[in-house]
C-alpha cells in the first residue's frame, strides 16, 4: 500500500513540475520583459524583425501553431502584461550604457543563435 502512496505522490510531482512549466511559457510579465527586449534586438539586428513569435516559441520549444499564436496574443491583451510592458519600457530607457548595451548585444546574438538551432516545421 505504501508504494502506491510514493508513486501518486511521484506522478502528482511530476505532472505539477509539467503544469509549472506550462505556466512560465505564458507569463505575462516575463512576456512582456522579452517582448521590450526583442523590440531593442530589432533595432541593432534588422534580421530579427518580424520573427518575435517564432524566436520565443524556440526559446521555450512551443509547437508554432495557431493555438500557440492565440494563447500568446491572449496574453500580450492582459492588463498584467500592459502594466509590466510599461514598467520595462522605463527600465529599458535607463538602460543605455555600454555595459547594458553590451549585454543586449549578447542576448540578442544568442537568442538568434538558438532560434536558428530549433528544426523548422514542414510545410
């Protein structure tokens, strides 16, 4: 009887790790930090214009989709993700300094990086 406990609490453990996940993929405020940051990348890089989406959908390895694409825009519509896009936009501001331009440079070249590691669905 006892194994029976320790492997529903085991599955229990891992589906909430599973759901955890889940949730962080669509977190307006983490959303909303990297949505600034991308809009940056854009202007230094003008290769990743236009590819916002597919750069995080490769980021957290999401299935492109038209579920994904409603999900995110449902997202980016809340009132959380307005307010923490505004707070970011002020941070972001502030920060133009060689060391945080620096930094961005790095971000944006690795997300670029990784975004072009992730296969590409056929179609």
């Amino acid at each position: 009887m006892k194994r029976i406990h320790v492997l529903l609490a085991a599955a229990l453990t891992i589906v909430s790790a599973i759901a955890a996940a889940e949730d962080r993929r669509y977190d307006p405020k983490a959303l909303a930090r990297y949505d600034v940051s991308y809009v940056r990348c854009e202007a230094s890089f003008p290769k990743m214009k236009g590819h916002r989406d597919d750069a995080y959908m490769s980021l957290w390895r999401m299935k492109p989709g038209p579920k994904t694409t409603a999900r995110l825009a449902e997202v980016r519509g809340s009132a959380t993700y307005k307010s923490e896009q505004r707070l970011a936009k002020r941070e972001a501001a502030g920060a133009s300094g060689p060391d945080a331009v620096k930094s961005l440079e790095q971000q944006c070249k690795g997300l670029w990086g990784e975004m072009q590691k992730t296969p590409k669905p056929k179609g």
